[in-house]
C-alpha cells in the first residue's frame, strides 16, 4: 500500500511521533492507523497513549438539569460564527430543556418544541440562519443530584464542552469540581469494571510487546502486566484519576470525604469524532477565481 504524506501527518499528529518513524510504523502496518499507533508504542515512539476524537466540526452543547436527570445536546452548524449567533443559542437552549424528558436522541426529535418538532424546529432555523444544522448526540445522567459544567462558554449553560455529574447523596460543592476534573481529563469510564474490554485487550496487548522487547523472562512479564494495567486504570477511569483540584487524592477519595459517591458522568465537546473537508488556501482561491 502506498503511504501518504497526509497519513504520515495524520499520525504525527495523532502519536506525536516523527516523520520518519511515523511512515515507518505506517509501512510495517500496511496504511492501518489504529494499527501504526499501537506499533509505535511498543517501540517507545508515540508520545499519546490513547486516540482522541479529533474535532472538526462546529456549533454548541448544551446542559440541562431538572431534578436528579441532566442532559448534554449538540447541535451542529457549519462555522464557528454561527456558535455565536443569539438564535442559535436560543434553540439550543431550548432543545436541552426539552431532552430532560426524554429518553434518547429519536424521541428528541419528535419532541414538542412549541408548536413544532425538535427536528421541525432545527429545519425552520436552517432557512432562517442560512446554515446547514445538526442535531447530532444527547447523552443523560440520572442521580440524587446532578452537576453541570460547560467549558468555553459562550453563554449560560452553552459551550464548547458540556460535562454531567451524577452523584449518590446531597452535594456540597463537590460535583461541579468533578465535573470541572471530567472537562480536563476526559476520561474513558467510570471505573475498570465500565472500561471497554476491547480497550484493555488492546491495552494489554501493547503493554505486553512493551515488556517482552525488554527481553525480560515471560514470568516477570506477567507481574510487570499487572502494575502496569494499573496504572493505566488510574489514567483513564474517573474514579482512579488524581483530582486535579487536590492531586494528592482521587476522585473517588475526594466524592467519599465529601459523603457522596459518583454513579456516572457525561462528557461532550463539539464536533469529537467527526471530520469536515479542508482545502488549502490556493485551492479554494483557484476555485473562487473559477479556475
């Protein structure tokens, strides 16, 4: 397979890794990303330990909490200028106030807003903001108390990243600095026992080949996969994370001291995971001059 510069920057900027090994690992791996970054691993190469979302799209989250139910919506649009528009603000609040009745993203759409549909709302706003919109992701939490923090805000409740905390007992203040901990971190599960079994397979697995290119004997292998899982956990799962408000404990320490106890969490931020086309700059001037 034939390998791109654009698949070599891709992985540079995945892995953090340089050029020449980045093409390398792409070479060896025959073109597979997710492949290519788990070989650099092993080598020692890559400097991020997991794959972000890359975002690339535009538009707004936005909370909502009544009761012990929060949700976070996005709404998508074409350009960051629209984020900023004061009608679009408008129907995103409005949606996320909507979605704390609901049970997903399809009954969202049919929902009531006002005289019309969610999805009828959304449609009326593209021909009167003059861009294409989406209504992409909701996500709930449900808890004796629910927590909210929007990150980037542009207005209340409205933002770049919207973040849900849902907490076990009465919150004294706790909840929102979790959430605030969940913004920075973006961690992958509650706990161990929530993780993806496919990501600590993985995770294993390139841990392993770590160890065995160290040529250590496979018996102190299996004892270097335990501490080593183990920290991984503390990386990646909420409550094993340090606190970034207090590193000297967890998180699931801290809830504990202030007599609650986290059932679940949400995170979202604008556009994760989706790719929109780009064009340099001398394209898109040839193709305004109709060339």
């Amino acid at each position: 397979m034939s390998i791109t510069a654009t698949m070599v920057k891709e992985l540079r900027d995945v892995s953090g890794a340089g050029m020449m090994d980045a093409k390398k690992a792409l070479t060896e791996t025959n073109g597979d990303m997710e492949a290519a970054v788990d070989w650099l691993r092993t080598k020692g190469l890559a400097k991020a330990a997991k794959k972000s979302g890359r975002t690339a799209a535009e538009g707004l989250v936005g909370v909502a909490v009544r009761g012990g139910v929060g949700v976070a919506v996005e709404v998508n649009s074409e350009t960051d200028f629209v984020a900023r528009n004061s009608d679009f603000q408008e129907i995103v609040r409005a949606i996320a106030q909507v979605a704390t009745g609901c049970a997903d993203i399809e009954a969202l759409k049919g929902a009531k807003l006002g005289d019309k549909t969610v999805e009828e709302a959304v449609t009326e706003k593209i021909v009167t903001i003059g861009e294409n919109l989406h209504l992409r992701r909701m996500i709930a939490v449900e808890g004796d108390t629910v927590a909210s923090y929007v990150h980037n805000a542009v207005a209340d409740n409205l933002g770049k990243i919207g973040v849900l905390v849902a907490l076990k007992g009465a919150d004294n203040g706790i909840g929102k600095q979790i959430a605030m901990h969940v913004a920075a971190t973006a961690p992958a599960s509650l706990s161990e026992k929530d993780l993806d079994p496919a990501v600590i397979e993985r995770e294993k697995n390139v841990l392993t080949e770590q160890a065995r290119e160290s040529g250590k004997p496979e018996a102190v292998i299996e004892k270097m996969i335990v501490g080593r899982m183990q920290k991984f956990y503390e990386e990646v799962t909420l409550l094993n994370q340090k606190f970034v408000i207090n590193p000297d404990t967890t998180v699931g320490q801290a809830a504990k001291e202030a007599g609650v106890e986290v059932v679940a969490f949400a995170r979202l931020a604008v556009g994760e995971g989706v790719e929109k086309e780009t064009e340099d700059f001398a394209a898109e001037v040839a193709k305004t001059a109709g060339r």
